[in-house]
C-alpha cells in the first residue's frame, strides 16, 4: 500500500461525501419520485381497457427496455442539441433516469395492482366509490405493499445507475473520484472509497425497505 | 306512489338475460320483493343465484333484464352509463361470501368509509352512526381493531354493518355464511334474523335451509337460469313440487 493512503482517503471523503450528497443522492431522489409517478400512469394506462392508451404504455415499456440506459442518456443529452433542444448535464441525467424508472416501475405497480383481490374494487363500490376513490382509498394502499420489495430493487440499481451520469458531466460520487483521482493517479484508492459509499447508501436503503415492509405487514393476519 | 292494498314491491326484476361466455346463467328471471320481506334464493352451484344477486346492485351486468328498486330503474338492454348503475348500486348494501373488508382500514373506518369518503356527510354524525351499527352487529368494542384480529364471523358482521352505513334502502346478501367455521354460522345468521324483524328488505342467497324456514317470507329455488319455483318456504320448502327442487333439498338436508 502506497504511503500516505490514511492521509489521502482522509482527504478525498469530504469531497466525495459531497459528490454524494449534492449529486448521486439528489438525482437518485428526484428521478425514483418522478418515476413512480409516471409507472403509475402507465400502469393505470396499461389496465385502463382503453386499447389506444395501454398500446401507447406497452411501447413505451418496451422502448425503455430495450435500449440501453446509457445510450438513453446520450440521446438526450448529446442527441437532442442537434434537434435545437438543449439541456444542462443534471436535468438530462434526472430525464433520462426519470423516464427509464418509470419504463421498469410500471410493470411493478401493474403488477402491484393487480394483485389487490378483484372484491376490494367490488366492495369499494358497493360503498359508493368511484374509480378514483377506490385507488386512493382502498387499492394503492394495499398495492404498495406488494410493490416495496420490487420497487426497492429498482431503487437500488437506481443508486447505481446515476454512476452513469459521470458520462454526461454530472457532477455526482462518480465523476468525484475520476476528477480527484486523474492529477494524483490514485485510482484505486478513490474508486475503492467511492465504492464503500455506494455500498453505505444501498445499506441504508435496505435496512429501510426491511422497516418499511414491517409497517405494511402490520394489517395481514400472519 | 302505489295505493295498491297489497302495496308495489321495493324491488322489481324482469327477465334478466346473462350470458359468460357461451354459457348461459340466466334466462330470463323475474323476481318481485315486498318491502320489509325477506327473500331467499336457493339452488345449486351454477344455477344462476348469485349473478341474480348480483346483478340487483350491478356488479354484474346483464345483456337484458329490468331492475327497478324504488324509484330507480335501470333497463339493461338499453345500456346504461356508469353513472346510472351507481345510482342503482347506492339503493342497496351489498354483504359478501369474502367479507371483503378494507383490510387497512379500522373496524370503524371500514363502517365510515361509504358515508364519509363518498356521501361525504359530516365526521361526527357518521362516525356517531357508525358506533351504533357496530353495537347493533355486537361488535361495539372492536371499533378501533383492523379486520384481521377478527374471527370469521366478526368480520362477516363489520361487513353488515358497513353496507347498512351507506342507508341503503334493500339489503343483499350472498352466501353470508358459506366461508365460515359452522360454530360462527348462529352470530351471522342471528344478526340476519334481527334485522329481518326490524323490518329490513332482505334478499340473501344462501344453502342455510333453516334459516330461510324461519326467517324468509320467500324462497326462490333457481335451476339452470330460471325460477324454478317459488313461494313461501313451509310450500317451496316442505312441499317442493319440482322434482329437481326435491332432489336439491333432499342432496343439502343429507349430504351422505
């Protein structure tokens, strides 16, 4: 081991923690709530027996899968300028992962919803709901449920994922340790760092899921 | 409305026509119900029982047929909208074989739900109301419970006192006890009987033939999607003339 890793690790955490906390931590926040909003509609598109709209949401579905995530990002960061449209390095990134979340989530809370017994709508309407009182009220709380372990999933590779964004210039955990690692050559060092951070954060976000699940399973008989 | 002496039933259904697929359940049912009577519909599996149930409040929606509770009349051949089958579905509470409880809701909030969240009448009158049903079903001190700490039989009777919360003017009950343990049957099929004599309209689908020889006003046997008899039940039950109405009783009463 090099001499002077203590001194190094010790000098690179700050900037690092805060690659962290202002880029991979904000973008990851951003893009999983803006995704699930719009896995929601395409979910309630999906199911909605509108043939044109669940047309509209499985092509949209398959679009996402089936390309790659990274190149998603470049279109819209490095394709869009040449159609005139032009967006900052953070915005792009929080887009791209926004609408590809929101691809994958889908099929969780269709799924989700799916899974909540054709009676609870039954008995929510024989109580006078109506469609969007039922989901409000009676269906997406019980779908949540279903949805947490594989939306923590698609958190988890989301944490990842914003990793990505060092590509497009996104200033997040990533691109961090490239630019302090590039002038003094310690690659291994600040990766090995980096790395431990992702860890952290994907820890955390595990242990939560475990109490978040708990809290949901209070209502259902063992 | 009616000065008919005999009076003009609560309910009324005339030849209701369903179809799932190629299979035919009803053909053509007609059914009238005297308000504050208690109907019962009785037959084997597939005859048809249920779905009639089920389409008096339109959670089944047949190709033809009129259903007419009170002053709310919805011809199903002619296709009504969304808003109209919701009108008919608000004339009556609806108990299910599945309770079907909102399992993350409070006993009470399962019995404010319709009236808060829909009818949006004001919380302590409704809550207040909602307290009394609860006590009426005996369950006065699960109030603050969730569905699951309940027996059977409990959660059956929260599941009628949330549709008598909605103050619908018909009750429907399909299969109430069918799901249950047999030791929980009496607390269900008691609450049934008590508001048969507070004068409750009463349409249940049920294989409890006791219950509909003490409690019903008529029985209903239904077979292959019609009527096949009906009368009051010391003759539908006691006398059937039809043959396959005896052999049903006969199959029900001594299974072995």
């Amino acid at each position: 081991m090099p001499a002077g890793t203590g001194e190094l690790v010790g000098d690179a955490a700050g900037p690092l923690l805060q690659g962290l906390v202002l880029g991979t931590i904000p973008l990851t926040a951003i893009s999983f709530v803006l995704g699930v909003v719009l896995a929601l509609l395409l979910a309630l598109m999906r199911l909605s027996g509108v043939r044109a709209l669940a047309v509209i949401a499985r092509t949209y579905v398959s679009l996402v899968r089936g390309t790659p995530l990274l190149l998603q990002l470049f279109i819209i960061f490095y394709g869009l300028p040449s159609l005139g449209v032009t967006i900052d390095p953070f915005p792009s990134a929080v887009i791209a992962f926004t609408l590809n979340v929101g691809g994958y989530a889908s099929e969780v809370v269709r799924a989700a919803i799916l899974a909540v017994p054709r009676g609870q709508w039954e008995a929510a309407s024989t109580v006078g709901m109506g469609y969007t009182t039922t989901l409000r009220r009676v269906v997406l709380p019980q779908a949540t449920r279903v949805a947490v372990p594989p939306l923590s999933n698609t958190l988890i590779s989301l944490v990842k994922d914003t990793s990505l964004a060092s590509t497009i210039l996104v200033t997040e955990l990533l691109r961090k340790a490239q630019e302090l690692a590039a002038p003094t050559f310690e690659f291994f060092t600040l990766y090995t760092v980096a790395a431990g951070y992702y860890w952290v954060v994907c820890l955390v976000l595990s242990f939560s899921q475990a109490r978040l699940e708990r809290r949901f399973d209070r209502y259902v008989a063992a | 409305m009616s000065t008919d002496p005999a009076g003009s039933p609560l309910l009324s259904v005339r030849g209701l026509q369903k179809r799932f697929g190629t299979n035919h359940v009803l053909r053509g049912v007609d059914l009238d119900v005297q308000p504050g009577s208690v109907t019962v519909l009785i037959g084997p599996s597939g005859s048809g029982k249920t779905t009639v149930l089920r389409a008096l409040n339109a959670l089944e929606v047949p190709e033809s047929g009129v259903v007419r509770v009170g002053e709310v009349t919805v011809d199903y051949a002619a296709r009504p909208d969304a808003r109209r089958l919701a009108r008919l579905r608000a004339q009556s509470g609806m108990v299910f074989q599945g309770h079907y409880l909102f399992p993350h809701m409070s006993v009470l909030g399962n019995v404010t739900a319709g009236p808060e969240l829909v009818q949006k009448r004001p919380r302590d009158e409704v809550e207040a109301e909602a307290r009394v049903l609860l006590a009426q079903v005996g369950l006065a001190d699960k109030a603050d419970q969730h569905p699951f700490e309940l027996s059977g039989g409990q959660q059956q009777r929260v599941g009628i006192a949330r549709a008598l919360a909605i103050r619908p003017r018909l009750m429907l009950f399909d299969e109430p006890t069918s799901s249950l343990d047999p030791e929980l049957v009496g607390e269900v099929l008691q609450v049934l009987k008590q508001l048969a004599s507070k004068g409750w309209t009463m349409v249940v689908v049920t294989h409890e033939i006791r219950f509909a020889q003490q409690v019903a006003d008529q029985v209903l046997f239904l077979d292959g999607g019609v009527v096949l008899e009906s009368g009051p039940p010391r003759q539908v039950l006691a006398h059937p003339r039809h043959e396959r109405t005896q052999q049903f009783l006969r199959r029900i009463l001594d299974p072995l």
